[in-house]
C-alpha cells in the first residue's frame, strides 16, 4: 500500500513517465514509503531531458548527487550535465531516516521502472561515502 509506514523505504527518483499525482513527466522526487513523491521538482529549467525524444542527439551524462545530512535530517539531489554541480541543490527536502527505517537496516539500491515503455538506462560509475557519527 502507498504511504504505509510498514514499507520502510525511502528514495530518490529520476521520473520520465507522467502519473496524475506526478509534478512533469522529466523530474527529481523523493519517495518516502511509496511511490508519490512527497517532494518533487523539475529539469526542464536545467535544460536536462532524462529521455529525450530525439535520440540522434548526444547531450553527454548526467550527473547526480544524492546527499543525506543526518544532523540536519534533510536529503538533498543535484542534476547536472557534464559533472558540473550547482552550488544549490535542484531538490532539498525533510527526510528522517530513523522514523523511516524504524531500526531496520538500510540497503542502497539502482532500480528502474518504465510501467509499458522502454528506455537504455546507464550507471556508468558510482560512489558512495558513509560517516560514521558517534
């Protein structure tokens, strides 16, 4: 069931299709325990086209940022083209990861989903950076 608690996850999503719910068919969200994103914003004004309709044309890679502040319990994601960051996070949202989680373990994850469509899509290198608080 959307929303429940019980699902336990929360997750950054780079969405290409359109739902009634959804902000644009070409946006960042952050799901948090179901697939409506709680919070959402759009690429379009970045100029970036997760799936373009013409696929002649080689726009580069993406670059995107995923970062959680534990203190401040904020997420935050960036999307640039060509590896240059904004200085100011695209999405930057409320996000207890401890109420989420509710003392289970966490697991970080690539997934996709396109419902009836199809799309090429690449994670060409990734890094991941854990601090450990006391």
């Amino acid at each position: 069931m959307d929303s429940n608690p019980a699902n336990g996850f929360a997750a950054v999503e780079l969405d290409t299709v359109k739902q009634p719910y959804d902000l644009d068919d070409n946006h960042v969200g952050l799901d948090v325990n179901g697939v409506r994103s709680t919070h959402a914003a759009s690429l379009t004004p970045l100029d970036i086209q997760l799936a373009p309709i013409d696929t002649t044309v080689n726009d580069g890679f993406y670059m995107v940022w995923v970062n959680y502040d534990g203190a401040s319990r904020r997420a935050r994601a960036y999307v640039a083209k060509n590896g240059t960051r904004h200085g100011v996070a695209l999405l930057d949202a409320p996000l207890d990861l401890s109420a989420v989680l509710l003392g289970k373990q966490a697991y970080f994850d690539f997934s996709a989903s396109t419902g009836v469509k199809y799309q090429f899509n690449c994670v060409p290198t990734w890094n991941m950076t854990v601090e450990r608080l006391p």
